[in-house]
C-alpha cells in the first residue's frame, strides 16, 4: 500500500523555478499547433549554422528520414569556437577530478586550443573526412577533447565503454572498420590503475584496419608501446598546429556510431547524424535541466554511453555550459566521495541512474548528510524507470525535498530525452517520466495500434535527434524498429498511462536486458555461455534487482559428461565477465535438463522470467513439453548459488 501511496503523491513545481524556468506552460501548445516550426525555430536559436537549411524534414523516404536538409554546420564549432570567440572564453567548460585527486580546469578558450591542436594531429596521422576514429576512453577531459577533435575534420567517432571487453573492442572496431584507435595507458579503479592499453592490445590482434594507435598517458602505468603503430597523444600535441579549420558538415553526415545490445548476438551501430542530433540534444538540456548561465551541471554517465555523449559532451557544451567530470568509482575513498565532490564545485545539476540511486539509498542518508547540497536546484534520473521508493529517498536526501525531480525516458537510439517533466511546468509523480518532451510524439498503443491504456511504447513520428540507421545494414535498421507497427517507431519497451495520462515505462518487452542502465542482449550473454566447452545450450533473462534495476539470470544445459558445481558456476561467471565484460557478470546461473520451447524451437524466456521473479508459472500450453517447466522451477529453487 504504501508504494501505491507514493505513486500518486503528486509534487508541483517550485514557485521560483516555475518563475524563472526557460519552458513555460505554453511549450506544449506551440509545439502541438506546429510541430515542425518548434523544431525550426529552435534550430535557429541554438545552432550556429554555416549554411542555412532549406527545409526543416524530408519525410519522402520513411523511414530513413532527414532533419534540417542541406544545411552546413560543424558540431565542434559550435561547441568551442563559438563561445572561445565570446564572452564565455574565460568561463570554465570542463571541471574534471579524477579518483586519486587529480583536478583539471579548461575554460572554453583552453578547449578551443586543445581540441584545434588534436584535430591536427589526427590529420597528421592521415585521417580524413569519413573516416571511422575508435575511442577507448576512460572519463578524462582528453576523451572529450579527441570526440570534439574528430567532429571538427568530420571523422565519425565510435566510442567503446571502458570497462568492455578486448573482445567487444575488436568486434566495434571491425564492424565500423576504423583506421585510429585512441586510448588511455589505464585508468584508476579503487586507487588501483585498470589497465586499459592492455586490453586494446590483444584487441589489436585482429583490427585489420587500424593503422595507429594515440595512447593518453594518464594513470602512469607501465604500458607496451608498438613501433609503427603506437604514439603518445603528449607527443602528437607538442607538434600540432594550433588552428584547424573546422569540416563543412552537411546536416545529415554522420557524427558519431554507437554501439547498443540487440537480440542478436551482433551488437548493433546505432549511427547519429549531425544537424538534427545538434539541435534535440541541446533543447532538451536546455528546458529539461533549466540550464542558466552559472550552472554547474554534473551528469554522472561514462562517456561510452549515449548519456555520456549527448549531455555530458555535445549538448552541455553547445549550450556554453559548466560541465563537471569524475573518472573513478562512486565509494573511494569513502561512500560520500559524490556528495563531497557535489559541495565543492557547487554542483546546480546533477543527473544519474537509478541504480546509484539504489546504491547510495543501501549505504544510508549519514553520507549526503555529511555535505551542503543546497546549491542543487534540480535532479535527473536516467538509463531505466525509476521506482518510487527511490525516487523519493533522492527527492529529500539529496534534492532536500525542493530540488524537482526529471526522470527521463530515452534511449541509444532517440539520441536525446523523449518522455519528461519540465521543471518550472509538470507536476511529478514518484516513478512516472510523465509526458512527451514538446515536439515528440509518443503514445501507448496495444497490438493493433491503437491508443492503450497498457500495451507499447511507441513514438508516431520522427523527430530531430533519431538513428538513421544501422551502420552496414539498413535491413536490419526497417527490421529492428518499423517492422512491428509500420510508421511507428518502436522502442522495445512496454508502457502504461495513469489516470493523469503520465506515461509509465514498464520495461523491455524484447530479450534485451537493462542492467544497470546498461543495454545487454540476452543473445550476446549465451553466446559467450555456450563457447565453454561443458555448455551445451543456454537461456538468459534478466530478473528484478533492488540495486541494478535487472541482473543477468542464466539457465545452461551441460554437455552430456559434464556435472554442475560451484566451481563451474563460477567458471561461467567469470567468463561472461571477461568475453564481454563485467557489467554482464551473472548474478545466477542453474543447471537444468531442458529449456522452455515451442514447437518450432523457440526459447520461452518469458516462462524463466516468471520462475526467476518467484511468480506463477504463465501459460504453457504452446510448449513442446509442458512438464519441462516444473523440472526447471525445482533446480532454480535449489540453485547452488
């Protein structure tokens, strides 16, 4: 009863934020009366463009849609130059701290130099326009600097999230073919350097089309460096020009490839383009966040992720932001680490995940109680649904119940928010990420389409910030995403409305795991399961976890001579962690005879999913062998682990 409770407690905003707020109430008029001129007017705001633009959407090709045609811009110039040039040049971009200590300011004059000296440098190196750059990066400024550097001679940048694996590194780096792999010596982890070259080492075994490697000297660890193909990013700056003249980007060239789990086993290179990317990212900070000229706004996302790029990079930036950095872990040296970082750069902003969130809430309120806090005027929740319970522990604790909450629904692929309150205008709810950001069209709808009160989250429209494709496969792109419901984009996850029409975000409807905030396909955890040699066959699901939002549940069927024990389970817990990283670790693997399966061969992992949640066994009359599902539910209740 008492989550029903907070579910529908109902939070308005704060008289001055209401008062001051960059949105006002009738946003959401605006946009709905002419979707497209609200898009058009705030391309014009907030984008400096070399070229104007001579229609604001092509739709003639669904749906491989183009956003802001034929105008030219660049998105590090919009950036850096642009604010380097202003009033702004002395102001602080970048605040950086890292987890031993380590403090760097740059205000946008220093970005400005660095980022022209690294575009050099690439183009040294022999990168041109179009040619694919790797990034494998931990969160130091450098990372930042080498994304805006490729933006500016027009390389597209695939960033890989630090803590992969070499294998997933090799895997992106051939799927886009890049010619430059950048990265660090290592990185700090609990005081401990993380060895981060080693592992693009034996993931340079096999990259074909890498011709070199730029390496950050950061953590000072001892690295091995290989003639011809290895160089120092301390010496390509010392001989770097100062002045590169910024790439004539068209609106739809591509800046950046990322990677996101799919059903496959394949991940997929989600490829965002540069005008409309531009212009979403920013207006969605800019209301979302309520960004004024002295904030200092810290979102807590690595810079591998789509968060980390569009509003720990791209958006912040544009806007002439002050934008906080901390590369290390959330508890070192102690579990107040973030909230004494928070009190001593004044943080004003602050966005993280749902499972900090949980994390910070274990660990108790003396650690955010220790610390001044006031300075924040708002909060962000980002990468999954966010329970109530949660949502209210960081509204008092850390919002000192004033601070409002903005819970956002986005995704890899959406590039920027899409479901979200605007702090100065939308009543919260505990749990809820409330209404379509103006000029985003998204509804619930059941299978036939039409209009649910439960079914899928769908969006009806294209809008700026989207994918425009799979890179390498546009199949897989109609596939993945219209297939389902034609001219509806679908995002995977499932939905409810409540009584207030507040859009409640249910979680994946298809085999992707989110843990936390961190897409996993359950396809990639079973391929890497069933190259151990005792597995035969396995099934992955995720089950409910109070700290990551989902952990990765395994059922694995061994190879006849093969006997499970706790020493197995751990061998296969290890090396999911290793094939793809430890994000993927598995919480539970079971030892079972058989899987749940159609007559045609297919996994019921819907069926596991109820016996991993403790829930009544669903129906399964489409089973090959109904009965497979009691022999599995008794081995998962006496799991070994």
């Amino acid at each position: 009863m008492e989550n029903v409770a907070l579910e529908n407690r109902v939070f308005y905003p704060p008289a001055d934020i209401a008062e001051s707020a960059n949105a006002k109430a009738d946003i959401y008029e605006w946009a709905k009366k002419d979707r497209l001129g609200f898009w058009d007017a705030h391309a014009k705001e907030l984008v400096t463009w070399f070229k104007p633009y001579e229609k604001v959407l092509d739709d003639s090709n669904a749906p491989f849609f183009k956003w802001f045609v034929n105008g030219k811009l660049n998105v590090s110039y919009n950036c850096v130059d642009r604010h380097a040039k202003s009033h702004r040049r002395n102001k602080a971009a970048i605040l950086y701290e890292s987890e031993i200590g380590k403090k760097v300011v740059l205000t946008y004059g220093m970005l400005y130099r660095e980022v022209n000296k690294f575009a050099n440098a690439l183009a040294g190196l022999g990168v041109k326009k179009g040619d694919r750059v790797a990034l494998y990066m931990p969160m130091i400024p450098e990372a930042t600097i080498a994304m805006l550097a490729c933006t500016r001679i027009g390389a597209p940048h695939s960033l890989v999230f630090g803590g992969f694996s070499p294998e997933a590194l090799r895997d992106r780096i051939n799927d886009c073919q890049a010619k430059v792999l950048i990265t660090a010596d290592g990185n700090f982890r609990r005081g401990t350097p993380f060895p981060l070259k080693q592992n693009a080492d034996k993931a340079m075994e096999d990259t074909p089309t890498i011709e070199k490697c730029v390496v950050v000297k950061n953590a000072e660890n001892e690295v091995n460096m290989k003639e011809g193909r290895d160089v120092w990013y301390h010496d390509l700056m010392a001989a770097a020009g100062s002045y590169c003249e910024p790439e004539v980007m068209d609106s739809e060239d591509m800046l950046f490839i990322l990677y996101t789990s799919g059903t496959t086993g394949k991940p997929k290179g989600v490829v965002h383009t540069t005008g409309g990317y531009l212009v979403q990212t920013q207006a969605t900070l800019k209301y979302v966040f309520d960004i004024k000229e002295d904030d200092v706004y810290w979102c807590t996302a690595d810079i591998g992720w789509i968060t980390g790029h569009s509003y720990v990079v791209y958006a912040p930036l544009a806007l002439g932001t002050t934008t906080f950095m901390y590369d290390g872990t959330i508890d070192y040296p102690d579990k107040d680490r973030m909230w004494d970082m928070a009190e001593r750069y004044g943080v004003t902003k602050f966005y993280t995940a749902p499972t900090a969130i949980r994390t910070f809430m274990k660990w108790g309120t003396e650690y955010p109680k220790k610390h001044d806090l006031s300075a924040i005027k708002i909060l962000g929740s980002v990468g999954e649904p966010i329970n109530p319970e949660a949502w209210m522990w960081y509204y008092e604790n850390i919002g000192g119940g004033k601070a409002p909450i903005m819970d956002t629904w986005w995704q890899t692929e959406t590039g920027a928010f899409m479901v979200t309150p605007l702090p100065g205008v939308t009543p919260l709810k505990p749990g809820t990420a409330t209404n379509p950001f103006p000029g985003i069209e998204v509804d619930v709808v059941d299978e036939n389409k039409n209009p649910a009160d439960v079914g899928y989250l769908v969006v009806k429209s294209p809008w700026p910030s989207m994918l425009r494709t799979i890179y390498g496969d546009p199949d897989r792109y109609v596939d993945q995403y219209w297939k389902r419901f034609g001219d509806m984009y679908f995002a995977g996850d499932g939905a409810r409305r409540d009584e207030m029409g507040y859009i409640w975000v249910t979680g994946r409807v298809d085999d992707v795991l989110n843990v936390s905030g961190h897409r996993l396909g359950t396809a990639e955890v079973e391929s890497a399961l069933v190259e151990c040699e005792e597995v035969a066959e396995a099934a992955v699901v995720g089950k409910k976890h109070e700290v990551k939002g989902e952990s990765v549940c395994c059922f694995v069927i061994l190879k006849d001579g093969f006997e499970g024990s706790p020493e197995l389970i751990d061998k296969l817990k290890k090396h999911v962690a290793v094939k793809i990283g430890p994000i993927a670790r598995p919480d539970d693997v079971i030892f079972t005879g058989s899987l749940p399966k159609t007559r045609s061969g297919k996994i019921m992992r819907r069926l596991l999913r109820d016996i991993a949640e403790g829930r009544a066994i669903g129906d399964v009359t489409t089973l090959a062998d109904p009965g497979a599902m009691q022999e599995i539910a008794a081995k998962y209740a006496g799991k070994e682990d």
